[in-house]
C-alpha cells in the first residue's frame, strides 16, 4: 500500500513537472496560440458549411479561410502598422533636421497665426528653449537610433506572431474537433463537462468580437457626423481612419478625433477643433464605455458592471489581448462555479450532494421525477444546463 502512495505520489509530481514544461514551451507563442483558438471558434460554423461544400476536404476550407484572414485581416493591419511607423520614423528625423537647421524660432514662425503667438509665450516662460531643444536634436541623436532599432525588432516581432497565428488557425480548424475530443478525453471531468466549458468559452470569444467590432463601427459613424459638421479634409478617409484606431485598445477612436480636433485648430480653424475634439471626448468616447459593456452583456449573461471592469481588468494585465482574455475569465469562473454547483449540490441545483452527484452520473436531472431502472443504470452527458 505504501508503495502504491509513493507511485501515485510520483505520478503526480511527473505530471506537474509535465505540464509546467509543457507552459514554458508555450510561453513565446501563447497569445498567437490563443489568438488561433479565438478565431477557430468564430470561424467553425463557416469551416464546417465550407467542408460540406468542398465535400468535407477540411484541409482545402482551413487553407481558404487562413488565406481570408490574411488578406482581410493580418495584411491589412501590417500594411497600416508599417505605414504609421515609417510616418513616426520620417517625422523625428524631420524635427531633428528643423532644429538643427533652422532652431526652434523657425519652428514657431511656420505655425499658425493664433498658434503662433500661444507658442512664443509658452516658450518664454521656458529658460533657454533653444539649448535644450538642440540637445534634444543632437547630444540625444544615440537615444534615437536605439528607439528607431526597438521598433524595428517589435515590427519583426509581431510578423512573426501574427505567422505563428495564422499556422496555430490552419492546425484548428482542421482538427480542432478531434484535438476537442481527445481533451474531452483526458481531462477528469465527466463526460460533456469539458465541452461545456469549451462551448461557453466560445460564446464569449464571439460576442467579444461582435462587440469589438460593432463597438468601433458605432463610434466610426458617430465621428463621421463629428468630421461633416466640423467639415473636416476628406472625412471618408478620416472615417475608415477611425475604425480602424477603435480597433487598437491601446489608442481608440476617441484619440483619433481628438487628434483631427488638435490639427484643425492649429491650421487656423480653431473653432472647428475645439468643437471636434469636445464631440470625440464626450460622444465617442462615451459610446465605446458604454455601448461595448451592452453588446458583450447580450452576449454573455452577465451583468453590464462585471462586463466593464472584467474589460478593464483584462488590458491592464495582457494588454490588447485582454479585451477577450478579461471576459474568458469571468467566464471561466461562472462556468466551473456552475459544474461545482451541479456536482456538489446546491441553491437551485438539485438540493443535497449525493442526490445531484447522482443525477449528474445518470445523466437525469436531480429533481426529475424517476425514470425506472432502464434509464438509471445508463451513463450519460451531464446536462447541457
């Protein structure tokens, strides 16, 4: 017997070792991983009906819908994200060059007329603008090229995750069923129970995403209004601009207006800015506190106040992930709080521990009324709940 303790002790200890293994491997490519994982479960339904069409050639429908999100979404994003890297690299260089050349009172003489004279007081109250600001443009000129080389490597680093996304997607989509039923397998739960919680997870990850989305189109049409009644330059372009900066946690679209505010005002049309940036601030700001929260609450029974803070929680701690990550956590604790409930007993569960243990091993409810003895020797799924 002692034996046997000491075996299953091991046992244990190999398992764990196993699995912390198994997590640092992971580690470099867990948010590609889980990225993968988000999108294979929105893109199921569309995976499964494209099967059927190709006559269940799964490997050619996992090929077409990686190559979609390639081109609608990776590629898109990396085009946008190189473009305003190289805008932000040209315009360092273009200050440094200005202050060298020309100094800061060649700076000032080119803004505005309003602009212009704020500029020239906020500069006097400064003493000796124009030494720091060259030292700024020359003596710190290393400090530069190190922040020109650490974007370089970020910009490598997420081609690379967003590589390693789109091989994790392909893998899921053509076996994710299987890889689901070997887990459903090996997991010590009852049977059905980590489907459960795998169903659940998917919920959330789908209506995290239609909120995202429908989120950031809301305040993209609402700043549209914004941009024809300031009667903001190209207000198209300004709008799709807009979308595509809600989509981005870190910036949203509120930053976006109020950026457009800040460039009207400084091109001479100051009310126009200030009206601009007050509607960005106040409207679509608003929206995206508000109407977001809403959306995922629609989606996933729960309450509006744990939504917004499980939001806010979730990019505090994994950053733009966060925004599924924070609402897959509360999911993941209603859902095992639920599998507790329903195996251990409880308010509205079924009453005492052995009786709702028991239903859940038949596979009939605690409170349904017998079956017979046909129906409660069988083994079944735990109800769906």
């Amino acid at each position: 017997m002692a034996t046997d303790i000491h075996a299953r002790r091991f046992i244990v200890i190999l398992l764990v070792a196993a699995a912390a293994l198994t997590a640092l491997l992971m580690t470099p490519f867990w948010a590609a991983l889980f990225l993968a994982a988000v999108l294979a479960a929105v893109l199921a339904p569309s995976m499964e009906w494209l099967s059927r069409k190709l006559g269940g050639r799964r490997a050619l429908a996992a090929t077409l819908l990686t190559v979609g999100v390639l081109l609608v979404v990776v590629f898109p994003v990396a085009t946008f994200g190189a473009m305003l890297a190289n805008q932000v690299l040209t315009g360092i260089q273009w200050l440094r060059d200005a202050l060298q050349s020309e100094g800061i009172a060649g700076l000032v003489a080119r803004l505005p007329a309003p602009v212009e004279h704020l500029a020239r007081r906020a500069l006097a109250a400064i003493p000796e603008p124009q030494r720091q600001l060259q030292e700024f443009a020359g003596a710190r000129s290393g400090q530069a090229a190190a922040a020109v080389g650490g974007l370089l490597a970020a910009t490598g680093g997420a081609l690379f995750q967003a590589a390693m996304m789109l091989v994790g997607l392909f893998f899921f989509l053509v076996d994710g069923r299987g890889l689901l039923g070997w887990l459903d397998a090996q997991v010590p739960l009852r049977p059905g129970q980590f489907r459960e919680l795998i169903g659940d997870f998917r919920r959330t990850t789908v209506s995290v995403l239609v909120a995202t989305v429908a989120t950031a189109g809301i305040q993209t049409v609402t700043a549209f209004v914004g941009y024809l009644v300031a009667r903001a330059p190209n207000p198209v372009f300004l709008s799709f601009m807009t979308f595509v900066f809600a989509l981005i946690p870190a910036i949203g679209a509120t930053a976006m207006v109020v950026l457009v505010g800040i460039i009207l005002a400084a091109t001479g049309h100051l009310l126009a800015g200030i009206f601009l940036a007050v509607w960005g601030i106040v409207f679509v700001s608003i929206i995206d506190n508000v109407a977001r929260p809403y959306l995922l609450k629609g989606g996933m029974a729960l309450n509006g106040g744990v939504v917004f803070f499980a939001l806010l929680g979730g990019v505090a701690v994994f950053g733009a992930i966060g925004l599924v990550v924070g609402p897959l956590i509360v999911t993941f604790l209603l859902t095992t709080v639920k599998m507790y409930r329903r195996e251990f007993g409880g308010p509205g569960e079924g009453g005492a521990g052995p009786e709702a243990r028991a239903g859940v091993a038949t596979g009939v409810e605690p409170d349904a009324p017998p079956a017979g003895a046909a129906h409660g020797s069988g083994a079944g799924a735990p109800p769906a709940g």
